[in-house]
C-alpha cells in the first residue's frame, strides 16, 4: 500500500524541513497554503504521519543502545506492553529472528542505562536472555530517511527553508525536559505552544527550540507509516567489516535513501544497519552490494522486522500507523 503522490510530496518535504511554514512548502510544493494544512491534518489524523523531535543522537553525546530479548514461550505480548512503557526504551521491534524483541534505547549517558534501564529490564520475570550492543558512533537515523518523490530543485528550495546552522554544544535550555515533551508529541509545535508547556515566553521558547536543534540535543523528524511509504520490509543487518574498507561500506549505504540506521558498534560485530526495502528479494541485492563495495565485509546477522510496537517514543498500530499515544524520550539526566 503507497500513499497519493500528493501526500508524498508534502512528507518529502517536512522529511527535509519539518519545521517549514505552510506558506513556505506551498511555493516550493505549488499548493495553496490552506491544502498543504488541510492534506497534513487528514494524514496526521489517520496516524499515517506526524513530525516528532528526539535526543539528537548523531551530533550530540548522548548513549544510544541496542538491546536483543528472548522471552519465556507465550510471554511476548506482556513483555512488548512492559518494554513499550518505559520511556528511554525508543524503540520496540518484533522480531523474525531467533529473538523476540529488538530495543533501540537512548539516554543522555552511559551511566543512565546501566543502573536504570538494563536493570529494569533484565528484572523482567517474562525475559530469559538479553544481549546488548553499543552504538560507538552513529552515522545515520531516522530523521536522515528520505523519499525520492521531489524533483532535484524541489528539494533544493526545500532545504533553503532549513539552512543549517550548526552549534558547538553549550548551556543546556532551560526546561528541556517540557521542551522535549512538548517537541516529541508535535514537533511542528510553535514557540506560544512550547511556551505554554514550559511557562515561558514565546520569544524565549523560540530561542530555545533554535539552540536545541543548532546544538544537535534535539533532532525533528517527520515519520511516516511503513505500510503507506511503498517500502514495507524492514530489514536490520549486523555486519563484520575491516576498518580498511568502512569508508566504502558507509559510502554504499548513504546511496541508499531508505537508510533508517547505521551505527558503529561493540561485540562480534563492528556495524549495523536497518533499511526499509520494497520486498524481501532486495535483502539479498543489499548484500551482494555490500560485498562488492567492501570485500571481505560478512554478514553475521540479517533480521526481518515482523512489526514495530513503538518507533521514537510514539505506540504504533498493527498496520503501522499511529495510535496518538507517545511516551516522550526524556532529554534530562
């Protein structure tokens, strides 16, 4: 199932500048402003897509974690609506593999998983086994996907309503932790909303939502419905690759606008990715791709999603879009 060109189009565009005014996308999308809100409402209400903000994992220091779970037979469901609660936990995947559960968990440092995350998790009666990986350095996430719907100069004018303005990291903003809440259920959300949320003024909001996002501690993604985006098959890889032939394995993937994930990590393998794809045939294509582009590069471990619970702090329906309900990654320590 694909959604209308027309609705593609608009996501493409907030996938590029998710914070762009409708007036903005509307000479870019040659729309009228009041269509472009009218489509993003009717999406927005049928959880086909939404804007949400996040730790910004891949310019700032924060622990990003990924966490395998084997549960007891016929506990999978209760362990998935136990993991789903826990805030810091992102993400919850299904699993097709030998285990049940995938976790992607963030947190501001370290020490924050290991004496509060991992603990609660493997104090779970319903969980046998775990294995947890290290992102040593990330290089692509969600918010780096993108369609290929727009034309070249479409996307140029679109990224112009974005321009980067990059930050050294400094003085954490006051009230980020509603900052965040605010950002993670609408991250379109004006500066008189998050000053709202956070009893400041709305000049002042502005101002902070600008350093959060320049500074890399705020990341804004626009997500849209895997069963709606034309790239149904999920597929996460952890990969082998000598340290001679990264550069070119990280070249191969960044080609790919599917690119969900990639991260260095620690254990028996030093890399791992996470596509969408148009079909199952396409794993074996990436594969064989890989291994044209870093030979040598092995595959020890490829993993089809069956169904993703919770993507980024927002609960999921079985068809994949969203049921409304987030639970906000915390940006505090």
């Amino acid at each position: 199932m694909e959604s209308p060109l027309e609705d593609l189009e608009l996501i493409h565009a907030l996938q590029i500048a998710p914070r762009a005014t409708w007036t903005q996308l509307a000479d870019v999308l040659g729309r009228h402003p009041s269509t472009l809100a009218a489509r993003w409402e009717r999406m927005h209400a049928e959880g086909r897509a939404w804007v949400t903000g996040h730790l910004g994992s891949v310019s700032n220091p924060g622990c990003v974690t990924f966490v395998s779970i084997e549960c007891r037979p016929g506990h999978r469901a209760e362990v998935i609506e136990r993991l789903c609660a826990v805030p810091e936990i992102a993400t919850v995947e299904e699993s097709a593999r030998s285990w049940d559960v995938r976790l992607t968990v963030l947190t501001r440092t370290w020490q924050r998983f290991t004496r509060e995350v991992l603990p609660l998790v493997r104090a779970d009666p319903a969980i046998l086994r775990t294995q947890v990986t290290v992102a040593s350095r990330l290089y692509a996430m969600g918010n780096n996907w993108r369609l290929d719907v727009l034309s070249p100069a479409q996307q140029r004018r679109t990224a112009a309503l974005a321009p980067v303005h990059p930050r050294p990291p400094g003085a954490t903003p006051p009230h980020l932790a509603e900052l965040m809440v605010a950002l993670s259920r609408d991250g379109r959300a004006t500066a008189t909303q998050v000053a709202a949320a956070t009893g400041s003024h709305p000049t002042t909001a502005a101002r902070h939502i600008r350093q959060a996002i320049e500074t890399g501690l705020v990341a804004v993604r626009c997500e849209l419905a895997q069963e709606f985006s034309g790239y149904p098959v999920a597929c996460q890889w952890y990969v082998r690759v000598s340290p001679a032939q990264l550069d070119a394995a990280l070249a191969f993937l960044r080609g790919h606008r599917t690119l969900r994930l990639c991260a260095s990590t620690t254990g028996d393998t030093n890399l791992t990715f996470f596509l969408w794809l148009r079909s199952p045939a396409e794993i074996a294509d990436v594969e064989a791709g890989m291994q044209a582009a870093a030979p040598g590069a092995q595959v020890i471990e490829s993993d089809v999603g069956v169904r993703t619970h919770k993507r980024m702090g927002w609960y999921l329906r079985e068809d994949s879009t969203a049921t409304g309900r987030v639970v906000p990654v915390p940006g505090g320590e």
